[in-house]
C-alpha cells in the first residue's frame, strides 16, 4: 500500500476496507447522537437540578470526549482531509480523555459503595491511573496517509502496545465488577445468614438480592457484559497480525460508543434513581465529603422510599437526587428516617441493599 500514489485509484479490498469503516464509524455516531437526544432530560436533570461535583464533570467530558472521538473517525474515514496524519492523531488523543473519564465513574462508584474506604481507594485509584497512562500511548501508535484518486485517508500503521490500553481496561473493568458484587451480595450473604454456596451463586446472578442491590448489581453486569466483550475482540483485531491496518483500529470506535453509553447510563440511574421502573429513589453518595465536612453515607446502605397517590400512582414528592446533604456517620444513619410535606414524602435510611457498616 505504501507503492500507491496519489494519483493512482486504491485497490478494490482497500476500497472495501475503507467504505466498510467508514459505515462502522457513522452507524457509532448516529447511535451516540441518539443516545444524547434521548438522555437530554435527564441529563439536564443531572447538570442544573443538584449540586455538581467531580463524578458530575467526569460524567460530561465522557460525554463530550467520546463523541468527539467518535465522530473524528467518522469524517476521517468520509472526508478528503488535507492533513490526514495530523487528523488522525488528535482525533484518537480523545480516546483517553473518554476512556479516563468514564473510568473515573466507576472508581467513584467503588469508592461509595465501599464507603471511602482508605484501601479500596487507593487499589482503584491506582487503577485507574493505570486506565488513563496506557490509553495515552494510543496517538502515538497510529499513523495515516491519503492515497488514491480520489483522495482518501487510510490508516497505514497501527503498532502492537495501542492493545495495552484495551487490555488494562479489561482488567480495570473486571475488578470493578467484582469488586462491587461481593460487596453487595457479602454484606447481604451475612445479614440473612446464608451459607457460602448461596453467596457465591449470588455474585454471580444476583439471586435473593433486595430491589436496590439487584438494580445495581444488574446494571454493573450489563456493563461489564458488554463492555469486556467488546473490548477483548477489538484487542484480538489488534494482536493478530494478518489482519489489514484498515481494520486493526476498527473496533475501537464502537468499543468506545458501548464504554462511554454504558458508564453514563449506570452513573445516570444511580444519580437519578432511575432503577428499571422501580418505585423507590436512591439516595447516591458519590460525593466524596458532605458539605458538613462528614463522609457520605456508602452508597450500598441507603435508600428513599416515595409514598404514591392512589388516585394518580404518581409519587407525592420527588425528593432530593443530589444526597450532598444527607451526610455523617454511616452508623447513625442506619434506621433513620425523616418526613417531609407533611408526611407525603419519606427518606428512609435503611438495611434494604443488605450492607452493613
């Protein structure tokens, strides 16, 4: 491919190649731009209906790095660009920005459902530190050139160690997967007394688990179900190497819509309560400190319960999302409850996720 002139027209599997790419590319960006249309009232909800913090601004440069990466590739691989090399390099520079920051919800949401706990932080920190410097080395492993008549962009190297950054994150989303199951299914295992087998069916269906631990559990599953899968077959497409350049890079793309889409989702419906139609409200505790100075209640011990009308089946008070103010001890708050409109609406901090400080 190197021979080829700017004059000359590509080969026929060349040209397949690039058409074949360039649907993959904007069939990702289409379902991207969806899925954003279709978030847009809750992502509203998120931005200006609570309090914003780090979780929250990890939230939208995942948003916002992941399509630009997306849609970069999607007018490289349709658009005659000048200085395709250049293109090509800063558009995959947004792979770690969007990689990294959808990490960055997952190690908040470790943290909360463990707590704060000073270990567990520090092991998913460095985690992630580890998710972030790999995916840095992805712009410097790749370069394009523009060949054929009409000009087109094609990419011509992809080198080996551009697999590292797919392969920590499997190993990083792994880890946050399992991380959180045994501690929802531990914590629930141990207060109903249930034997080791039973626990360790758990971790793996969620069987048995209350309403708000199943809904969490179900979500991080999904995630990582599809997210690991993805990616492992993108990091064989890399790896094997009778495997044109055109196509090495190919998967990356839709691994990065899937990763960006899936985190975003799990974050947004444990911010917003949102669990499968669930007529409860989780209280989220991703917030690191209360504004009181206090560590948050962990995310696994708490919850809302909203009363409903009868007449209407709507609930009488929405509540708060943020959680920023329902702070301190995580022991003191086992058992608490408080009302509010005259007993319409009340927050219950209570046992149900089965997790026990």
């Amino acid at each position: 491919m190197s021979q080829l002139s700017g004059a000359e027209a590509l080969p026929p599997d060349f040209q397949r190649q690039v058409e074949v790419s360039a649907y993959v590319f904007a069939s990702c960006t289409a379902v991207f731009i969806w899925d954003i249309l279709n978030n847009l009232r809750s992502d509203y909800a998120l931005l200006f209906k609570q309090r914003l913090h780090v979780a929250c601004l990890a939230y939208v440069v995942s948003r916002i790095g992941s399509l630009i990466y997306v849609l970069g590739y999607t007018i490289f691989s349709s658009y005659p660009l000048q200085a395709c090399n250049t293109a090509y390099i800063a558009f995959d520079a947004f792979y770690s920005i969007g990689v990294s920051a959808s990490a960055f919800l997952f190690f908040f949401r470790v943290r909360a459902i463990y707590g704060g706990d000073r270990l567990v932080t520090a092991i998913f920190g460095f985690l992630w530190l580890a998710v972030l410097g790999s995916s840095l080395t992805n712009p410097f492993g790749v370069s394009a050139v523009k060949l054929g008549d009409p000009s087109e962009c094609i990419v011509t190297r992809v080198e080996v160690y551009v697999g590292v950054s797919g392969i920590v994150l499997a190993v990083h989303d792994t880890l946050v997967f399992f991380a959180i199951s045994y501690r929802l299914v531990s914590n629930f295992g141990q207060m109903q007394q249930q034997t080791w087998g039973t626990q360790l069916k758990m971790l793996f269906s969620g069987a048995h688990l209350p309403a708000f631990s199943k809904a969490l559990f179900a979500d991080g599953q999904m995630y990582y179900m599809i997210t690991v899968v993805t990616n492992i077959v993108a990091i064989l497409l890399v790896y094997i190497p009778t495997v044109s350049p055109v196509y090495r890079g190919l998967l990356s793309v839709p691994n990065m819509t899937l990763t960006s889409i899936m985190a975003c989702r799990v974050y947004r419906n444990t911010i917003l309560g949102i669990m499968r139609g669930s007529r409860e409200l989780s209280l989220p505790t991703l917030n690191d400190v209360g504004p009181n100075g206090n560590l948050a209640i962990p995310l696994s011990v708490v919850q809302f319960s909203t009363e409903y009308n009868q007449m209407t089946g709507s609930a009488l008070s929405e509540g708060n999302v943020d959680g920023s103010d329902f702070t301190g001890n995580t022991s003191g708050a086992l058992g608490t409850a408080s009302k509010a409109d005259n007993s319409s609406f009340s927050s219950g901090v209570h046992q149900d996720t089965g997790a026990v400080p």
